[in-house]
C-alpha cells in the first residue's frame, strides 16, 4: 500500500497508520514474472478498491495466465481468493511459503516483489514528489509498468513506436472527464463493495451449511439444515396447551 495523498517531506517513516489500514492510502496489488535463472521479468500493478480476497482474485485473474504457479505467502485472504479463483474455473497451482514458520522477512522470501513496490514509491517519491492524487493513480501505475517493463530494450525507436501506437489507440480525455475520475472511481468502490457484501454472505452461509451438515452426519441423520430450521420455529410458534385444571 503507498501513499496516495501529498504531505510534506520529512524524515524516517511517512505519517499515517502501519499495515493495510486504509486512511491516506491506497491498496496496490504487485505481480512479477520470474523469467530464466530467476530473473525478474515483467510485472503488473493495479489499485484495489480494497484487500479484500475478491479484490484480488479480479487482479489475478486479469493479470496472470491460468495454469501457471503462483507464489504467496501464507496470508489468509490468498486462501480464499484461490477458492473464488476455483469456482469461476481459474486454475493456478500454488507455492505458499509460510512466514511464520521460517526466520526469514517477507522481502527475503518474495525479494522480487518488494523491490517493484521500492521502485514505484521512489518514483512516486522522487519524481513526482508525492504529488499524486488517487484518481490519477491509475494512469501513474500503468506507466511504471510501461517504463518497467522495457528497461531491457536496446532499441528506443521501437519503444517510442509502441508509446505513440498507445497514444493513436487511446481515446483523448478531456478536462471533464479528468475531473469525473474520482466520482467513477467512487462508484466502482461502492459497486465493488456490495459485491464483496454478497460475496461474504454467500461464503458465509456455504460454510454454515458444510459444517451443520457435518453435525448431522455425525449424529447419523439426515437432515436438510432449512428443513429443520423452519420446523423448530414452526413448533416454537404453534400454541402449547394449557391445562386449566
């Protein structure tokens, strides 16, 4: 997660709250291409509306090619992510290392990551200043990558071509539409973020379901858990005698 929001220079730490906690930040999803000899090849960077496991199955499965293997830490919500990941039919075959079972930090374990996420917020810091607002932040990841991604090439004639081919394919944008950018990016959160709703309540009510259905097998019945349910209330709300004796 990186800055988003200007603030004055200063030394040591930046303010604002440590880990994933939002604030002024904005949550940045990183992917590297480990090429021959493990060397880093390409990247991907994306904003996320959220850290959420739906947030960052979207990412995958935009960004990385089915079938490949994936390498994670043990983080709780890339668990879930790849089970979302599962049910849309997206296969990925998984290298986990778990953190808190080895002395090592994460940046010794996933280097390549951490150094693309060191690079972007130098950049940001150096070149830009931290001048960079979050509704532009879209455009400023896509030219890191752009610029990442061909800092190999031995001919700037052909990367020039493919900068000016981006600029012929792209439709212009205007002051307006500039200026609409945050109130998009706001309702594609708060899109986003019903659908993360939907997203737990399903989850959650699956799970419930699997576990009940487990109790039952393990009493030897065989129950459908809704069944139930609508009975126990049915005899909770039928009138009991009463003996007037």
């Amino acid at each position: 997660m990186i800055p988003a929001l200007p603030y004055p220079r200063a030394r040591g730490r930046a303010p604002g709250a440590i880990g994933r906690s939002r604030q002024n930040k904005e949550p940045v999803a990183v992917a590297w291409e480990q090429g021959p000899g493990g060397q880093t090849g390409r990247i991907r960077l994306a904003r996320l509306p959220d850290a959420s496991a739906l947030a960052i199955a979207d990412f995958i499965a935009a960004s990385v090619e089915p079938g490949v293997t994936m390498h994670s830490d043990d983080w709780t919500a890339y668990a879930a992510e790849s089970e979302e990941l599962e049910a849309r039919g997206v296969h990925y075959e998984r290298d986990v290392t778990a953190l808190s079972g080895t002395a090592a930090r994460a940046h010794l374990v996933h280097p390549r990551v951490h150094r693309a996420a060191s690079l972007r917020k130098r950049w940001l810091l150096g070149t830009h200043q931290v001048a960079v607002e979050g509704r532009h932040l879209d455009a400023y990841l896509d030219e890191f990558v752009f610029r990442f991604n061909r800092r190999h090439a031995t001919s700037r004639g052909l990367v020039f071509w493919r900068l000016f081919c981006n600029l012929l394919d792209t439709a212009p944008s205007t002051r307006e539409e500039m200026g609409r950018r945050q109130v998009r990016r706001a309702e594609e959160d708060l899109t986003h973020a019903e659908r993360v709703g939907a997203w737990r309540w399903e989850r959650e009510r699956a799970q419930g379901c699997e576990r009940y259905r487990r109790r039952v097998e393990a009493i030897g019945r065989s129950v459908d858990p809704y069944t139930e349910r609508r009975n126990r209330r049915s005899i909770a709300l039928a009138p009991q005698p009463v003996d007037t004796a």
